[in-house]
C-alpha cells in the first residue's frame, strides 16, 4: 500500500496561507504576475499517480510568498491564464481524479478546451476496482445486488425462517430491500425512474426557442461530463474505463445531451441530471442531444448521434448506472461556473471603487496599509485596500496628499469621504475571504469520489457512506451569492452618489453634459440599478434552509447545491447588470469631472486677472491678491451647490454671489472712484466669457478623436480604454443638445454587459491591478 502523506496540517496550514495577506511593496503589473503565479501554481505539486487520503488543493490555491498580490487577484489570474492556454495553444487536460482545477473545468466547459483521461495514473486504479467488485457480486451490495433508496417500515419486519409461507405477514419490498442478480437490469432500472425530468416534447419547440429555459445550459452539462470522468478516474467506483472514454469522446466531438434544469435536490448526488447523461451514452432512443453538423448545432436523438459520430453506445456493467448518476458533477459545474465569473465581479467591484474615487476626486489616503495593514489586518480587507491603492497610482484625479489647514480654512467642507468610499475595503473585504473560502472547497469538490458505495481496493472493504451530499457545494454558494449581494450594495450606492449632484462635488445632475433642464440623463438608470439591488438582495437569501424530506423521506436531508448554485449563477447575471450601470456612469462622471478640470485650468487665471485689470487701481498689490484667493474659492464653492441649474443661469448666479466679496474688498480702498459700474461690468462680462469657454471645452472635447481624461487617470485607464475605445461606449451629450436621437442608452449598457459576461473584459480587469 502507498504511503499517504498528512494532508490535514497542510491543508489548515493552507487555510491560514490564503487569508494572510501580504506586507510588501507593491510592484508593477507583468513582473508581480510572473513573480507571484509561480510559487502560487508549484505548490502541492505532488504525484499526481499516487493517491491522497485527501485530494491536494488545486494548485491555483496554493499560498502566496511576501511579494505576491492579492491571493483572491491571484486564483482569479489563475482561471484567466487557464482561458488564455486554450484560445493560444493546443493545452490538454489530463484527468486523473486528483489535479483538476477550476479553470479547467471553464475550459472544457465554455472553449472547449482539449481533454483526455491520463492511462498511466488512473488505468490500473480503475480496472482493479471493476475487478475488485466482481468478487464481490454474490454479496449483498448497495446498487449492485439490491435496489436503490427508501425502505418501507413493514419490510423492516424480520421473518422467522422456519414460519409458514401462509403465516408470513404481507410485505411488500420496496426499494433498497430488493435484491436480484440481473445486474444490467437494474442498472436500467435506476436510469428508468430518474429520467423523469421536464424538457420540449418536439424539436420544433428547441427550433423556437420555448422549452429552453428548463433545460441546463450546454456548458454545464459538458463541465457536468468532465467532472464526473474525473471522479470516476479515482478508482473507487467500479465504472470501466471504456464508459469514461466515451464520456471524453462526447467532449471531445462536442455531443452534448439536452437535461433538464430543475428536478435535483443534490442528495444522492444530481441523479436526474446524470441519468440523462448516462441515458445519452447508452444510446436511450429518447434523450436528445445537440451536437454539431458541418459547424452548426443540431438537436437530435441520442441513437442517431452515437451513429453520426461512430461511436459504439455503452452497455452498463455492475453499478456502472449507479456510478454515473450518484454524485455531485452536476451541481460542482453549475457551481464552479458561477464562481468563476463571480471571481472577476469580485475585481470589477474594486475597479469600480477606484474609479469612483477618482470621478469623485476622492482620497486615496482611504486605502493607506497603515489603516489596514497595522491597525486591522483582516486579510480581505488589507488585499481590497491593496487592489484600489494600486489602482490609484498616478491618478491626478484622486487626492494622494492632503495638506494640513486650519480648522476656519475649510469650513463647510467634507474632511473624508462618505462610507461607500471611504469604507469600501472593509465592506467588501469579508466578501473576498468568502469567495476564496468557496473556491477551496469547489476545488476539493473536483477532486472527490462522490460515489455510494465506495470501494476501497486496498484494503478490500466496500464502504456505505454519503459523499454524494453536495453540502459542500451548497456552502460554497451560499458564501458566494451573500458576497454578490455585498458587492452589488457597495455598487449601488457609489453609483447613486454619482449621479446625486447634492452628493458627487461638483458633477452635473444625472450627470448631464449639457443643461439639465432638458437632460435627465442617468434617471433612467438610477431607477434601474435600484431594481437590480433590489433583486439581487432577495437572491442572497440561502437556499439551504428550505431543505425538504424527500424519497420516502430517506432523503431526509439533502443539500438543494444544484439550485443553489444555480441562484448564483442568476445573482452573477443581476450583478452584472447593476455593475455594467455603474461603469457607465463612472465613465461619464470622469468625461466630466476631466471638462471640469480643463475649465479650472483655464479659468482661475483668467478670472484673477480679469479682477487685477479690473480693480488693481482701486486695491493695493497686497489687498488684490488676498481679493482673488477669496473670490475664486467663494465662487467654486457656490457652483458646486448649482449643478442643477442650466449653464447661462449658473454664472450669472454664481458672478453675483461674489459680489459682496467685492464689496467688501473695494470699501478699504483710499480711491474716490465709484466702485459699482466696474462691478456690475466685471460680473456681466465674467459670466459671458464663462460661458463661452465652458461651450468651447466642451465642443472640443466631444470633437476630439482621442481620450483625453486618460491624462488625468491611475491604472483605471486600461479599463477606461476598454469601454470607450474596444466597445465603443463614448460619453453621451445627450439627443436634446445634438438635435436627433442618438442610440439608447440603454444600448451603451447592454454592451459593457455582454464583454462582462463573455470574459472579454477580464484580462484588462487583471492587468491594471498586477
């Protein structure tokens, strides 16, 4: 028998590793990811062909050295060089029950990634326990020499041996108290009762699309697939080798079976789920599957498929049925889909947060290590801290040092930042624990032999048990779509103060670039992101406690992970919608907080020397310069309070809330000369020339071929980028102004939606946080 290392030291060791987080300086984006993804990818790099007691981590979720970044940032690199491998090269990936890592799983599942089953690890595993289980067949085994689930009351009566046929109380067998010797026969007879689910009657309803939304989703069945050979590789089931090739060669020519989506309670594994899988492979005349034909899918039956792809149907050996539908692939894929995508949320929710700052001209000092590292070193709130600092950067926007003043010389003015800001890590941070809490235990979950009974060939024990209880999973959610839901309210409301001129310092209301009168600009998605934060809340709630007795109430307990993951995966879409709203908005608020600052520019020295060549004769040098500082401050601070207001009325309101600062300036001057002409000039002219140069900045700016608030940005000009220069999403002036309709709004936030959902956004995501 092989030595098995102590794993459990490790893994607890592992557990405090990946929630510690790092003291280093930071540094630049390519070095870090080359630095730190390697000790974080060679970690528990063990045999691969010796078998663990406990399947070692993925190797994404090894800890991270000193010098390495965020260790959530770091798995989620991890899923995206996973992606990048298969788009780039001809990547295999070998299965052999113990090294299968989540993106992996991604992979084979959406890109298709190419798969086999690794002979020189598992082949002879497999084979001694098929073997292993024929000595066994005239004993009485679970699955294999007895029927399946449930047991009646009256069958538990004992019979006396020597009683009267006659005498004998009337019993009625039922379920796992059967026994038979026709093991083919009830292999299809558990196939038979589970595939009872709910699917379209007829191809032409696939053709219309109806019916499709009670079916899972191709990637996860084909993830369901590879999970499920993966297991099966360890051999602890007795399923042939033969049965997982043809598993593969469904992946691997892209046969996918249609299962329904609903009807799991994740007890006894996915057992409906599975059972079309299974049915498809031993060719059931009634299981659908789509599959490709010159490039194009094709629904067809399952018979007819294994006939167009010459490939021979399966027929099921000894607790071969049982060892396909008994276990959890089905709710692990669901499951590692959605944290997946969940993961890059995790990173868009701090690119956000950054952004933010800056549209807001917030304090980078928020995010000092002193606060989170020294005095509360939560290991999700110090990497969420780390994230934004490095994200801010270089930022001109961002207030990076704060200069000491008086207590008279800021008066009225916010000295930090409201909680959405301000507290973002620490909100947050726990969120990040969780999600790389349920990647540990999905990754264990890939893993895992979550077959009954289970065969233990070495020591030539058949054990009973209940690894097909998906609780694990179940968890994994539960923690995942609570963090969708915190990360969704931190959204919300910085994007709500955005677009709230009483709130965003300075920013136009609904952050309209043109008057607001006739621009209601953001209201549309105000309204929207608050339905969206609304549902995204009610969807955070857990599943798991509405658990119910099921299969003559053997099922007693059950894990519901399918349809708890299932809810995760929905949360991911509601999450990105809101977050697709907020990048929109934070976009449009840096296009407009950049016009501000243009206008500060050119501005502040034209109004000061329009007052030293207005009124230097009347004031000394001294006097005249301590008149500018006032007027100009006082004038900022009264246009931040009218944001409201249109452009014309806004200057003119804002020269004459100036004009006791004159006032009182000019009654300290020795001249005789009346004063009043000069200052009512001075505000009527002031104001024009005010707005003209606010109409000129802002025509040149939408007239520009290039980006030029990217000048004023830390790293979150790479995703700025993305938005405005790949997708094509420019800021809007709005149909009022222009004259014509321009395209929806709407239609902007659809497709910074889809390059979410698709992935297309994620390395950018990855890169400016490096």
């Amino acid at each position: 028998m092989p030595m098995i290392p102590n794993t459990n030291a490790m893994q607890s060791g592992v557990a405090s590793d990946l929630l510690t987080s790092e003291r280093a300086p930071e540094k630049s984006g390519a070095a870090l990811l080359t630095q730190s993804l390697t000790p974080v990818l060679s970690a528990f790099q063990l045999d691969s062909h010796t078998p663990q007691a406990t399947p070692p981590l993925s190797p994404s979720l090894a800890p991270t050295n000193p010098t390495s970044p965020a260790v959530q940032l770091v798995l989620a690199a991890d899923l995206l060089a996973r992606d990048s491998d298969v788009t780039t090269s001809e990547a295999t990936i070998k299965l052999n029950g113990y090294r299968l890592t989540l993106g992996e799983v991604v992979a084979a599942s959406r890109r298709h990634a190419n798969v086999t089953i690794d002979y020189e690890a598992a082949e002879k595993r497999i084979k001694d326990s098929v073997d292993f289980l024929k000595s066994k067949l005239v004993t009485s085994v679970y699955g294999v020499t007895t029927g399946f689930g449930g047991v009646s009351l009256l069958a538990r009566f004992s019979i006396p041996p020597k009683m009267e046929k006659s005498d004998q109380p009337s019993v009625t067998p039922q379920s796992a108290d059967t026994r038979t010797q026709d093991h083919l026969a009830l292999q299809i007879s558990l196939l038979e009762h589970q595939l009872c689910g709910v699917l379209p009657t007829s191809f032409d309803q696939f053709a219309l699309g109806r019916g499709l939304e009670n079916t899972l989703p191709l990637e996860v069945v084909r993830g369901a697939m590879l999970i499920r050979v993966n297991s099966l590789t360890r051999g602890h089931s007795a399923v042939r080798i033969e049965v997982l090739e043809t598993l593969v060669k469904f992946l691997e020519q892209d046969i996918t079976p249609v299962v329904p989506l609903r009807g799991s309670i994740s007890a006894s594994g996915d057992l409906s789920p599975l059972s079309y899988i299974a049915g498809a492979i031993t060719g059931h005349p009634d299981i659908k599957v789509v599959t490709c034909i010159n490039g194009k899918p094709e629904i067809m039956f399952a018979p007819d498929a294994l006939k167009l792809h010459n490939i021979e149907k399966v027929v099921l050996g000894p607790k071969e049925g049982l060892g396909l539908v008994n276990g959890t692939a089905v709710s692990a894929s669901m499951a590692t889909m959605a944290l997946n995508d969940s993961h890059f949320l995790a990173l868009l929710s701090q690119a956000l947060t950054a952004m933010t700052v800056e549209a807001m001209v917030g304090h980078a000092g928020s995010f000092d290590p002193f606060i989170h590292d020294v005095c509360r070193p939560h290991p999700g709130q110090v990497q969420v801290a780390r994230n934004i600092r490095t994200m801010l950067s270089g930022s001109k926007l961002a207030v990076h040092h704060e200069e000491e003043v008086r207590a008279d010389e800021d008066e009225g003015v916010l000295r930090q930042d409201r909680y959405p800001l301000r507290c973002s890590a620490q909100f947050v941070g726990p969120a990040v624990e969780d999600i790389i809490v349920a990647h540990r235990s999905l990754a264990i979950e890939l893993n895992s032999t979550t077959d009954n009974p289970l065969l233990d060939v070495e020591n030539g024990m058949i054990h009973h048990g209940g690894n097909f209880q998906a609780m694990s999973v179940t968890a994994a959610m539960e923690k995942t779509r609570l963090a969708l839901q915190w990360f969704g309210k931190g959204s919300y409301t910085q994007m709500t103060e955005l677009v709230n001129c009483s709130m965003n310092r300075g920013l136009p209301s609904c952050l309209a670039a043109e008057d607001p009168s006739t621009s209601y600009h953001t209201k549309g998605l105000d309204i929207a992101a608050a339905a969206y934060t609304s549902e995204l809340g009610f969807l955070a709630n857990p599943v798991s406690t509405h658990v119910q007795p099921a299969e003559m109430s053997n099922q007693a307990i059950n894990s519901l992970a399918l349809i708890s993951a299932r809810k995760t995966a929905e949360a991911n879409d509601v999450l990105t919608l809101l977050m697709s709203t907020h990048l929109y908005c934070a976009l449009q608020a840096l296009d407009l907080r950049y016009l501000e600052f243009t206008f500060r520019e050119r501005f502040n020295p034209m109004i000061l020397e329009s007052l030293r060549s207005t009124f230097g004769g009347l004031l000394d040098e001294k006097t005249a310069k301590v008149l500018g500082v006032k007027v100009v401050g006082a004038m900022w601070r009264r246009l931040e309070t009218t944001t409201s207001v249109d452009l014309v009325s806004r200057w003119v309101d804002a020269y004459n809330h100036v004009t006791s600062i004159l006032v009182e300036a000019l009654m300290t001057s020795s001249s005789t000369e009346n004063p009043l002409p000069k200052i009512s000039e001075w505000k009527k002219t002031g104001a024009e020339q005010a707005v003209t140069l606010t109409r000129e900045i802002r025509d040149s700016y939408w007239s520009a071929t290039s980006y030029p608030t990217t000048q004023y940005l830390g790293r979150s000009k790479a995703l700025y980028l993305f938005v405005r220069e790949i997708l094509g999403v420019n800021a809007r002036r709005g149909d009022v102004f222009l004259g014509k309709q321009e395209a929806t709004i709407g239609l902007s936030v659809s497709k910074i939606y889809e390059a979410i959902k698709s992935g297309r956004i994620n390395k950018t995501l990855v890169e400016m946080m490096m």
